[in-house]
C-alpha cells in the first residue's frame, strides 16, 4: 500500500496489461469494477482527467468561491455516522442559484469546487484506504422553479465526475431520502 497523486494504491502486478511504469490500481478501483481490466482503463482515465484538470495541486490553489458556495449552497463533512464512515451534507433546497449568479459563480466555478471539496475530504479528512462517506442528500424545500440551464450544466458535470472518474467511497447502505421533515438526523444517529 502507498500514496500514488491523490489516492490510496495497492500494487495490482498480477493484471493483464500491467506495464511495470504503470501506476498501480487504487483498491477502490479495484472494488468499483468487475475486472481488473476495466478498473485499469478507468483509473488510466482519470489519471488523464486529473493531469487535465489540474487536481493534483487544486488544494494549494486559493478557493475563491468556497465561502460563498458554503452560504449560498450549503453542503458539509460532518461527523461519523453509527458505522464510523463520514458524513457528507448536500441541501439543494437551500439553494441560492441568484446569489451565486451575483457572486459570479458559474457552472465551471462551482464544478471546481465540487473537485476541490472531494479533493480535500479523501487526501485531508478521510485518506485512510478503505475510508467510506455516508452521502446524505436531502432535497427538502428543492423545487421545479430552480432549476435553470446552469444548474443543469453543473449537475451534468457533476455526473460525469461521479460516474466516470471518481470510484466509489461512499457508504451504499442509504435508503430514499424523504423531502420535507426527511428525518434523516435521527436516522443517522440511529434512532429512526
């Protein structure tokens, strides 16, 4: 086990089409994958995706929207749950899509922040190999009426992310989210 860029890597030499300069498959790959085969391409993907981006050093880079992302669209690591994974926050309903327009955060600027926070909770907050995040999105208050063209844009964007180029570390053991007195706290907390 060793730290390879931003994630935690076991050496995978065993592969078909392992190049001996390669770097090694990340064990969340490795887990988020049916075949090694298709953990290598996807890591070899993000590994193109990352150099692009500039994640590497996106933590060393001043965040200029981080505090009003924070007030306009509040999302939060927070404790663990029962199980001892993080918690990370997301409340839509809460968004001020007008106030960020005003701030000027656009759809890259935010979609920047998304890696930036991703970023800092998997090399800062959780860089343990194995660590898991419980994702709690609760869409109390959210409606039809917010959603706009640059909303859309940084959901897609977030999407690609997600699905292709970040490997699952996140907790699967979530049921629905109920909007509206979701209870979810109590849930986390064990009491529901």
């Amino acid at each position: 086990v060793r730290l390879v860029g931003s994630e935690m890597c076991i050496r995978d030499s065993g592969a078909p089409g392992a190049a001996p300069d390669e770097p090694p498959v990340p064990a969340n790959f490795l887990r988020a994958e049916p075949t090694a085969e298709r953990a290598r391409a996807r890591w070899q993907q993000t590994l193109r995706w990352r150099a692009d981006e500039r994640v590497d050093v996106i933590l060393s880079e001043p965040n200029a929207v981080f505090y009003a992302l924070k007030a306009h669209y509040p999302h939060y690591l927070h404790l663990p749950d029962k199980e001892g994974h993080l918690t990370y926050w997301e409340l839509p309903g809460r968004l001020n899509l007008g106030a960020l327009k005003k701030l000027g955060v656009d759809p890259s600027r935010g979609y920047r922040h998304y890696v930036w926070h991703t970023e800092y909770t998997w090399q800062l907050a959780a860089p343990k190999e194995g660590a898991q995040a419980t994702v709690l999105f609760d869409a109390a208050g959210f409606g039809w009426d917010q959603l706009s063209f640059e909303l859309l844009e940084l959901i897609k964007r977030i999407v690609y992310f997600t699905n292709q180029v970040r490997a699952l570390r996140r907790a699967p053991r979530l049921g629905p989210a109920r909007a509206r007195g979701s209870g979810l706290a109590g849930r986390l907390a064990g009491a529901g």
